[in-house]
C-alpha cells in the first residue's frame, strides 16, 4: 500500500511519527531526520490532537506495542513502518481491519542472524564458553584436559521457519556439511531441503533444532514437550527467533534432567529475566538477545525503513510488506 498523493517531491520533508520505547533509540548514525520530518513525543513537546489526527506514517523503534487504542489516535495513518524482522508486537488482524500497511526490517538483519544461530551452535556443540572459563579459571593445569567437544559436520538441522534468515542459515550449515530440512507454514517449491509437515516430525529427524520462525497464535511454544522428546537426549536447540517460541518451562526441565543435548538461546520468554538454572549449565550458550546487533545490519536497516517511507510517499510498492493474513 502506498500512499494517496505524490507529495514526497514537495519542497518540505513528509511527517512521520515516531513510536518507541524510552530504551529504544534510533540506530546508529540516524540518516532518517535528513530525509523526514520526524515527530518523536519523547524528545519533543506533546504533539497535539489535531497533528496526530493527520498523521499518515507511522514509524515503530524496536518491539513498543501497536494496539487498536493506539490506531484510535491516529484516524488518518495508513502505513506502519517497522524496524524489526518481527511484528508480534503489531495487532495485525486491526491494520488488516483499517486497511494499513506494515512493513518489517526484511533482509536486514537476516545474514548477522544466520551467523549468529552458527556461532551459537558451535558454541554448544563445542562448549566454547565453558572452555573459556576452565582456562580463565585456571582448571586447565589442575584438571588436565577439557572434556570433548562434538563435531558440527553431518549434523542433521531442522530449521523451524525457512524464511529469510532460516533460508541463511541453511546455506551456513550446508557449506559445513550439514544435512538441512524444514518446516515453514508452506512448502517452498523452489526449495531441495525435505519438508516436513509440523515441528514434531522435523525434530525427530533432527540433531539440531535451529528456531527462526515469526511469532505468532499459532507458533506460540511451538518447540514444546513433545518436540522436545522427538529431538532426544542428544538434540540441541538454537533459538534466535522469539523466546516464546520455545516453552521455556519444559526446556529448563529437559536439560536439567539431562533429556536435551543443549540449547543456544539469544532470546527468552521474561526478558532480559533468564531462569537461574540455565545461568549454571556448561552445555547451554546464553546471549542478550542481540544476534542482530552488528553496525552494518542497522545501516542496513535504515536503508529499509528510508526505502519503504520513500516508496510510500511517492505512491509505489513498498520493500517489506508484511502479509497480514
């Protein structure tokens, strides 16, 4: 969806409203204010009534909620612009409602993440911050040798959403020679990988269990106890999607048991509150939920969200439109 008039010629910069956290600033290096006239009510007096009502663009910082009683305040606004992969945080069945577009972050961040998820895996599989702290900690000369770790090649990798990231991923893992298959909403006919048609069968034919899906009703724990088990003992989950993808709950219980091989995690159900017994295993890799944090992702990002503002304003298709259905 674009925008009625072609006005982004016009001699003043287009208005757009920002929507974010206090905690949640502009990226790096903000290109944004040279091109639009951004209206921020956490650095600027309170915009009034009559202004919001005119607002048609709305650009949300980070994960901050977009909820039909914020759409109440801005009777006019025909595009959300967002600056992340996910738009869990977006009511979308109401822009569907009100006939609003909502664009996301694309590709932006979908290489650094993929690299994330590997770095994670190795990580786990090669128990390299415990290794780090058996030397840091001067165990080596007492101990001896630290225990094995396990070899990434020929892993089988399930990769629960083949999408973007999960689509970077699988071409990672697959130069190392991993086996990959998927499970996404729909199969991808141009894809070779096996397709499998829910989480549990996927996890029973994987090692590894790498989460990258969107959030939503219906992937909401979708890593749960029975996919748990389907994965084994032996099995090992990476999670750079959403914390509430996995059942956090079963997966503290699974690796204390010792009914899971590991976890990566870079997100969590309670952020930033982790549960205290993933704090002391050696076989989980624990990360600040910031996989995509990298400069050249958010120069990356702003070219997205200046894209899609331009096309919008000029009255062309937009780079990152989130189907809503």
């Amino acid at each position: 969806m674009a925008g009625e008039n072609p006005n982004f010629q016009n001699t003043d910069p287009p208005t757009v409203l920002v929507h974010r956290f206090p905690s949640f600033d502009f990226p790096p290096g903000n290109r944004l204010s040279t091109q639009f006239h951004l209206l921020d009510p956490i650095t600027s007096p309170p915009t009034s009534p009559v202004l919001l009502h005119s607002i048609r663009a709305l650009l949300c910082i980070g994960p901050v909620p977009v909820t039909p009683e914020t759409l109440n305040r801005l009777p006019s606004l025909q595009i959300i612009v967002g600056s992340s992969a996910g738009v869990d945080h977006i009511d979308l069945t109401e822009c569907r409602r009100r006939n609003i577009a909502v664009t996301n972050a694309g590709s932006a961040f979908s290489e650094d993440t993929a690299d994330y998820a590997v770095a994670l895996l190795f990580g786990v599989l090669r128990r390299l911050p415990a290794g780090d702290r058996y030397v840091r900690d001067g165990f080596w000369p007492v101990n001896g040798d630290f225990p094995l770790g396990f070899k990434l090649g020929a892993k089988r990798v399930g990769i629960l959403g083949l999408g973007s990231i999960g689509s970077e991923v699988a071409k990672r893992l697959a130069a190392f020679g991993c086996s990959i298959a998927y499970f996404s909403r729909k199969k991808k006919t141009s894809v070779l990988f096996p397709y499998y048609e829910n989480a549990i069968d996927l996890a029973a034919n994987s090692d590894v269990l790498i989460v990258c899906c969107a959030l939503n009703d219906e992937t909401h724990h979708i890593v749960n106890k029975d996919v748990m088990v389907a994965l084994g003992k032996e099995g090992v989950i990476i999670n750079v999607g959403r914390g509430p993808l996995v059942d956090e709950k079963q997966l503290v219980e699974f690796l204390v048991r010792g009914e899971l091989g590991g976890a990566g995690l870079d997100v969590f159900e309670n952020e930033p509150n982790v549960p205290k017994e993933l704090l002391e295993r050696d076989n989980v890799v624990l990360s600040p939920h910031c996989s995509v944090a990298t400069p050249e992702s958010f120069e990356a990002l702003q070219d997205v969200i200046i894209a899609n503002l331009k096309a919008f304003f000029s009255n062309k298709p937009l780079v990152s439109p989130v189907q809503k259905d």
